[in-house]
C-alpha cells in the first residue's frame, strides 16, 4: 500500500487501515464506546416494537403541499423525509370503527398521534400499546410488507416493528380508499444521527435487515423500482436544470432564486460527477449483483423511523418504502443524514462504515456507489423541487442557505474519501 498522503485527515487514515483488514472491524476500538462492533442481542432483550412517526426538526425544507408528493418523487434513492409541523395543521382523522373491531385486541383507549396525523396510539387492557396506520398502499404492497418483515425474523432479524394480525390472521384490513395495519409499539426516542453511537446502531441493524431479506421474494412488484440509481440521478439532474432555468428566467428573483443561481455550477458540476461514478463499470457490475441476489432496504432512513431503544438497539418501523435495492442506498441516506447534521465530520462515516462491514465486508465498487450518491446536491434538489413544484416555504431558504454553509467541508470529505477508496487493494 502507498503510504498516506499528510494532508490526509487522521480519521481518514485510520478508516483506511480499517478497511484493508477486514476482520479487525469485530475488535477494533476506535477510541469511543459507539465505534464498536456491537454483540447479537437475544431476543429477549428487545422491546415491544411500535409504528409511530416524529417529526425530524431538520427537514422543513419544503412546502405543506407538496410534502406527499415530493415523498413520492423517488422511492428509490432516496425517500424524502415527513413533512413540516405546516403540512400537518389538518385535525386527524379517527380510524373507523370498523377497522378496530377487526382485531382481538379488547382496546380500552385510542389517542392521536401527536406529529402523525394517520396514526393512532391504541392501549389494551393489560396496558399494552399499538400503533394503529392508515396508508395509502396497496393491499398487495401491505401483504408483501408483513411477509417480509416475517421472513426477516425467520433469518434471526427481530429489531422491527412486527405486524399485529386481526382475529382472521390478515396483515391489514382495507376499508374504503385505504389500506390499515397496526404494529406493536417500540419504546425508544428517534434515533440521534449526529452521534456516533446512534448512527452506529442504525448502520448494524439496517446491514443486518439487508442480510435477512437476501433470499425473500415477493410476488407483489412495485410501480418503481430502486435498483435503476443512474436513471433515477439521471431523471433528478434534468429536473434540477430545468429549475435553474425557471430561476433565472424570472424577472423579480428572490433571495432564494439567487442562491440557486449562485450555486448552479457547482451543483451541475457535483451531479455529472455522480453520474459519471454510477458509470463505472465496477460500479455497474456491484449493482447488476445486487438486482439479482440483494435484500431489501428501509430506503426511508430518518431518525423517527430509527429507534434508539433503552437496550442501546436501534429497531426500525415504517417499511413502507421498502424494497429490494443496492443496500449502498440505506449506507448513503445514513451517512448524509447524519453528516448533514454533524457538520461533515467524518467519525460519523466511520461509525457507519464499520457496522455495515461488521455484517458483510464493504467492497471497493460499493464505497464508490455510496460515494456517488453523496456526490449528487440531492438536498438543494428536493428542496427547489419543493419550492417550484408544489410551493414556497421559508424553511427552504434557510435549509438551502445551511448546505451552501457547509458545501465546503462537504466536499473536503467527499474527496478524502475518493482518496482513500482508491487506495483500497493496494
């Protein structure tokens, strides 16, 4: 191996040594408690297991209206995140009473949820509580959900929500437009991407969900799916062009237009080079892999669907976004998160490197996938997309104003990291 260049961090360094000895990731002490490979649980040491949802306070960066939407816009690379405290203004709605009336539960009490305007917290008689969900998926997407999640806990995966089945053993009841099921509640806080410990918990528990679901098939097919990364970056590069353009082209701009346009190059500039990662044939051949023989991931990695139990185990909920897919995806929505909260600092990568190779060893073409999906300015993307789309909000201004802040130290990592990879082997 080359030695080290010196204008290399020290972390840098020392996550380099790391990755060319694979097995020191189950014994290495990285100087702090959340670097550490964590153990199996037993299941017993798991608590109940829940779907509830809390507003993340770092992601109002788009309008009420198009909350939805843009959540929709790419179920593949990357889920967006909930909606601000606006888009939740309107008064929940009660579930039917005849959805409840299908579950053996004898429910004593049920309560809104207090960020998550579809759920609804039930109590029984014995004080256990459920978290009870109106969605709009499909009864198949539903089935092929439970199935699963079932199948993960076969492998020995159980750091989820399981689905609570009515008195006729079904995963969800339909009831005119929508689709219910109701989870086991989990006893946890949303997970802390800006601590290494959290992030580090949260990197383990997706591996291992990715791992458990290699062999599952299901035959409900979603309308899009994850593992066509180029096309969809392709797709989302257009769509930032075109909204450059609309800005430029306004006569009044405002302070927001401005912004956009000040950074027009250098986000262009970072989305042809994430492109041009995807291209490479290494690159291809990991996600050819992948689409054939990968599990399913989360792909709606944010700390409320992350929770950080008293045990010190992250247990996942919400799977509703999940898929088969590249587990590059879930890697790279953790590490962006949790480097767009912690200022890029780069133990927050090597909490997160570290456990996804503690359950399979990270190859050189998936850091680089991973690499690439950092690369893309996918946050001054939905943000624009948000703001042109469906509407302005003036959480995105400031949000948009925080990444132009830290585009430096962004990409000070990003090219340590290159740096780094391309030594890997040597």
């Amino acid at each position: 191996m080359k030695s080290q260049k010196p204008n290399l961090p020290d972390w840098m360094q020392h996550l380099l040594a790391e990755f060319l000895s694979p097995p020191a990731f189950l014994v290495h002490q990285a100087g702090a408690t959340a670097s550490q490979a964590p153990p199996e649980p037993s299941r017993e040491s798991l608590p109940a297991a829940s779907g509830q949802a809390v507003i993340d306070n770092d992601t109002a960066t788009r309008g009420a209206r198009g909350a939805a939407e843009v959540r929709s816009a790419a179920p593949g690379a990357d889920a967006a995140e909930p909606p601000t405290a606006s888009a939740m203004s309107h008064p929940p709605r009660p579930i039917p009473q005849a959805v409840v009336s299908k579950y053996d539960l004898a429910i004593e009490s049920r309560h809104p949820h207090e960020a998550h305007g579809d759920l609804e917290i039930w109590t029984d008689a014995k004080g256990r509580r459920y978290a009870a969900k109106r969605s709009s998926i499909s009864p198949a997407h539903c089935r092929a959900m439970a199935q699963c999640l079932r199948h993960a806990k076969q492998q020995g995966f159980t750091k989820f929500a399981p689905f609570v089945t009515t008195a006729t053993g079904a995963s969800y009841v339909r009831h005119g437009d929508f689709t219910y099921y109701v989870t086991e509640w989990v006893s946890g806080q949303p997970a802390n991407f800006a601590l290494p410990e959290h992030v580090a918990q949260t990197a383990y528990t997706l591996a291992q969900f990715h791992e458990a679901t290699r062999r599952f098939e299901s035959e409900w097919q979603p309308d899009e799916p994850a593992d066509d990364v180029f096309g969809l970056f392709q797709a989302r590069l257009r769509d930032l062009r075109q909204m450059c353009l609309r800005a430029d082209r306004k006569k009044e701009k405002d302070t927001f237009d401005q912004l956009l346009l000040s950074l027009r190059e250098d986000l262009q500039r970072d989305a042809g080079e994430s492109l041009a990662l995807l291209e490479d044939r290494d690159v291809i051949a990991y996600l050819e892999e992948e689409r054939s023989s990968g599990g399913w991931c989360h792909l709606d990695v944010i700390p409320a669907n992350c929770l950080y139990t008293p045990q010190h185990q992250v247990v996942l909920i919400d799977f509703e976004l999940a898929r088969k897919a590249p587990r590059a995806l879930d890697m790279a929505h953790l590490l962006r998160r949790s480097l767009e909260r912690g200022s890029w600092d780069g133990h927050l990568a090597y909490a997160c490197f570290l456990h996804f190779d503690a359950v399979r060893a990270i190859a050189k073409e998936e850091y680089r996938t991973v690499e690439a999906i950092l690369r893309f300015p996918y946050l001054p993307w939905r943000i624009a997309h948000a703001r042109y789309h469906f509407g302005a909000d003036p959480a995105q201004l400031e949000a948009l104003q925080r990444y132009a802040m830290q585009e430096e130290k962004r990409h000070a990592f990003l090219r340590s990291l290159r740096e780094q990879v391309e030594h890997l082997g040597e």
